[in-house]
C-alpha cells in the first residue's frame, strides 16, 4: 500500500466515521483540482461547470462507501464522477434544447451569452466523444500542463 493509498483510506474511514473535519480536508485539498477539471471539461462554460461541480460533490457525499483507495485516487474518483455528471448535464440540455427550438431552426434575438453557452457546450461534447485515452493526453498537456516529453514518459510513449 502507498503513502497517498493509506492516507486516503484513513481520510474515507474518518468520514464514514462520521469525522467532518476529515471530509473538509478532503473537500479543501480537491475543490480546486476538480473545478479546473470542469471547467476544462465544460469548455469554461461556467454555469454548466458550476451544476456539474454541485452534483458531483452531492454524487461524492452520498457514494463516499463506494470510494475504494486500492482502486485509484479520490481525485480520479471524482473526475469519474463529474464525467458522468456532465454527460447526464448535456444530454438533459440537448433535449431541452431540441424541444425549445423553432422548427425552421432560427433563434430570435441570439445574444452572446447564449452563443458563448452553445459554445461551451460543443466543446464538452466533444471532450466526452473521446476515447479516454485521448482525453487523458489532452487533460495532461492543456489542463495539468505537461510537456510533450513528460506525457511521453508517463504514457510509455517516449
């Protein structure tokens, strides 16, 4: 067992315990890992990044027994999450959307900000059509900043 796997295992035993300091601390040390993941992911729309951020944390709370350190981190536990959260968020949205639209396609009065929300969207849809593979290699060079060289390595692409 790693370091980081037996700290993570104390932190899920202190909060199925009951131990709310535990759960802050946990909260504390990933909120902004996992917003800059769903911002990235939501294609810096904020709205939808913020409905995504709220029920993957809500996802989190009721599912921490779920939550096994042998199997991978709780940053990558909830990165699994909020994937599927924002999945479930676009899909929820394209329906609304197709049920709001006029049937000769025009919108009346298109404002930026919509235009900005449809933008966000194409790209969250299109970060999710990936292969995770590829989202990986994506998340490390434009989201945790890796070179090519350092992505090679961790890829075994070198």
């Amino acid at each position: 067992m790693t370091e980081h796997e037996w700290r993570e295992r104390g932190l899920r035993d202190a909060v199925l315990a009951g131990d709310q300091r535990a759960w802050r601390s946990w909260y504390e040390r990933e909120y902004a890992p996992l917003e800059a993941y769903v911002l990235w992911r939501c294609g810096n729309g904020r709205d939808l990044a913020d409905d995504v951020l709220q029920e993957t944390w809500m996802t989190a709370v009721r599912g921490v027994r779920k939550f096994r350190p042998d199997a991978g981190s709780f940053r990558n536990w909830l990165r699994g999450i909020a994937a599927n959260v924002l999945r479930n968020q676009l899909r929820s949205r394209q329906r609304k959307a197709s049920r709001e639209r006029p049937m000769n396609g025009e919108m009346v009065g298109e404002d930026s900000s919509h235009l900005d929300q449809e933008r966000s969207e194409r790209i969250a849809r299109s970060l999710d059509s990936l292969s995770d593979r590829y989202e990986q290699v994506l998340r490390m060079k434009y989201l945790d900043g890796m070179s090519m060289d350092e992505i090679g390595t961790v890829t075994g692409e070198a």
